[in-house]
C-alpha cells in the first residue's frame, strides 16, 4: 500500500486508516469527551459555590459537617469513580481491540487476526 505521496505506508500508518483503529478511536473519545465534561462541571460548580454560596456550604449538617466538606470529599470520591469506570470500561471495550492493533504493528501480525 502506498500513501497519497506515492510512498509506501508503515505497519502504524496502515493500523491508523484501518477501520478497527478508527472505531477505538471513537469509542474512546464517546466516553473519555462525556466523562471529562461531567468531572469539570461538577468540580466548577464545587468551585463557584464555595466562592459565591457561602451560607449554603456552611450549613451543618451535622456536628462539625457541612455542605461544603461534603461537596469537597465528594471531589475525591467523584475522581476515584471516575477512574475505576474507566479502567473497567477499558478493560472491558478496548483494550483486546488495542491489543490486536499493537500486535499488527510490533510483530507484523494482520488485522484480521492471523499471523503475518
């Protein structure tokens, strides 16, 4: 196979244009784009709301517990979730499929399964 410059392709150019590769590359960013949304807003709302709510996350609730030390381990706890998502996600959508891919690349193996 050549590229549009008429010079052949390598292993990893070749993976690239594969539609395998392409469709990692979108299950990827479906979940990673979403994911990363939803962190950021919840942060930057933890963040705006100790900044201009401070009656609201200085409520007890109980004892010395606020709103807002609640809202800040739930950072923590978010991140951990997150992570734990991912990777299960990961393990689960991905990574045979990138498995298969690096394999093509390092030892010439081809994409549909069989040896090179």
């Amino acid at each position: 196979m050549t590229d549009t410059l008429g010079q052949p392709q390598t292993d990893y150019e070749r993976v690239q244009d594969s539609a395998e590769f392409q469709a990692l590359k979108r299950r990827f960013r479906r979940f990673v784009f979403p994911m990363t949304a939803f962190f950021l807003a919840w942060y930057f709302l933890y963040v705006l709301l100790a900044d201009y709510a401070h009656d609201f996350m200085s409520q007890k609730l109980w004892g010395n517990i606020t709103v807002g030390l609640l809202f800040g381990l739930g950072q923590f706890v978010s991140t951990f979730a997150i992570t734990m998502i991912y990777a299960h996600w990961a393990n689960t959508r991905q990574d045979r499929v990138a498995e298969r891919l690096r394999r093509h690349i390092e030892e010439g193996a081809s994409l549909d399964g069989e040896g090179a």
